[in-house]
C-alpha cells in the first residue's frame, strides 16, 4: 500500500508552519533515522506488508524521490515557495499552504464520529434507506455505510441499502445531531415487485 499524498502534505505543511526548512530536513522529520525504527514508521506512513524483505536504504531512497516530486509538486501548486538553489534552498509556507494547513485542521476538529454499537432487532418488513451527503461530509457517509452493514442491510447502491432490521431509535438521534438526517430517506416496504 503506498503512503497516502495528503497525509504526507499534511505533515511537509505541519514542518514548514513556524519557519523556513531545508528538503533535507523536512525528509529527515518525515522519515525514520535509522532501521529500527524503519518498521513502525512505515506503518505509520500507510505501509502495511512489503512485497518482499524491506531494505531500509532501498526503501528510504524510493521515500525520498517520492518526496521530492510531492515538494516540487506543492511548490507548483503555490502552496510552498523555494529560497535559494541546491542543498542550500529553504522552503517555507505561502498564504495558501497556510490556508491548506488550517483547513486540515479543521477538518480534523470538526469530524469526531464516536464509535458506538447500537442494539439491532430483526423485522418483518424490509427497511429501504437511500441518502445523498455531500462530499464535504464523506466521512459521515462512510460511518453510515459501516453503521448500515453492522446492522446486517445490504447495499444495492452505494447510497441505497435494504433490510429487515430496524433502525435504532439512538443511531436516529445520532443523525440528528450530527445533522445528516435532512440527507437520509428510510421508507418500509410493504409490497415487493418488479416493474
């Protein structure tokens, strides 16, 4: 599994927030020093199982072309901005990096799903439940399709799910207050048939 591009910019922004760096130093912040801690980094940056034996230096070199190519990346983007040329240069953040750091925060706040198990009890009836949630909100969409899954519906869309459970009365009050109710349909279907 490759290491995820945002969570790399999120910490190449993290390093570049209170002052200028050299590339050397924000890769040495980023990637492990030495092969024993090798292991955990690479969990912590998305790796999970290697094709084969990991080769730290092999590793490292790879980690650090990818790097390179997200840094000058940024730079294009406008989101950081180069000093100097060769070994020497140092980058530091624009407004727009600092506009892409504080929304990663934000973003970080303002999404606290807790991860709860709610009581599920079988019905006669089918329960058909279809939303439509923005993409701003997509990691509500993703807890209702665990949520839908754990109370054993099946998805025949995406966004539609269908089953004979009912939905519990506190996983309701759970999308009323993170206000994703206004997005969410559940009807009860009484008849079956194809058109």
């Amino acid at each position: 599994m490759r290491i995820f591009v945002n969570n790399k910019t999120r910490r190449i922004l993290e390093e570049l927030r209170h002052h200028a760096r050299a590339a050397k130093e924000i890769f040495e912040e980023i990637f492990p020093h030495n092969p024993d801690t090798f292991k955990v980094t690479k969990r912590l940056l998305g790796y999970m199982t290697p094709p084969r034996k990991p080769n730290f230096h092999e590793l490292k070199r790879i980690e650090e072309n990818k790097f390179y190519a997200l840094l000058s990346k940024l730079r294009t983007q406008g989101i950081v901005k180069k000093r100097g040329v060769g070994a020497r240069a140092l980058f530091n953040l624009t407004n727009n990096g600092l506009k892409k750091l504080i929304r990663y925060a934000e973003q970080k706040e303002r999404i606290n799903i807790p991860k709860k198990i709610y009581n599920k009890k079988k019905t006669k009836d089918d329960i058909l439940i279809i939303f439509d949630i923005p993409e701003v909100f997509k990691q509500y969409r993703n807890w209702i399709r665990y949520q839908l899954s754990l109370f054993g519906f099946e998805m025949l869309q995406k966004s539609v799910w269908i089953g004979n459970y009912e939905i519990p009365a506190d996983f309701i009050h759970d999308l009323r207050e993170y206000n994703m109710l206004q997005y969410i349909h559940i009807f009860k279907v009484i008849k079956k048939r194809s058109i």
